[in-house]
C-alpha cells in the first residue's frame, strides 16, 4: 500500500511525503511513489499501532 500526502515527522522535523506500507512495516519513505493499492492522506498524520498481545 502507498500513502500519498502524508505529513512524517522526525528527528529532521515534519514534511510531506509518501509512506510505502508492506505487511503492516513502513518500508519506503519518498516522493512519487508508485503502487497498486494507494491512498490518499490529504496531510493526515499516520500514526503506527501498537501490537496487543
């Protein structure tokens, strides 16, 4: 899954960028980033989930 327009932030502080989701782990951070399944954060803030055992 890509999310396109998400708002990262980090160490380096916030920016707009699209987040590569594969089994649920963040594996790409960038720009343009094509795929099949994309969705459109409209500058939303994805937060992780935590894993409840």
């Amino acid at each position: 899954m890509i999310i396109k327009n998400a708002i990262v932030c980090d160490a380096d502080g916030e920016r707009d960028v699209d987040v590569r989701v594969e089994d649920g782990i963040v594996t790409e951070i960038g720009s343009s980033l094509v795929g099949e399944n994309i969705t459109d954060a409209a500058r939303c803030l994805p937060y992780p989930l935590a894993n409840r055992h």
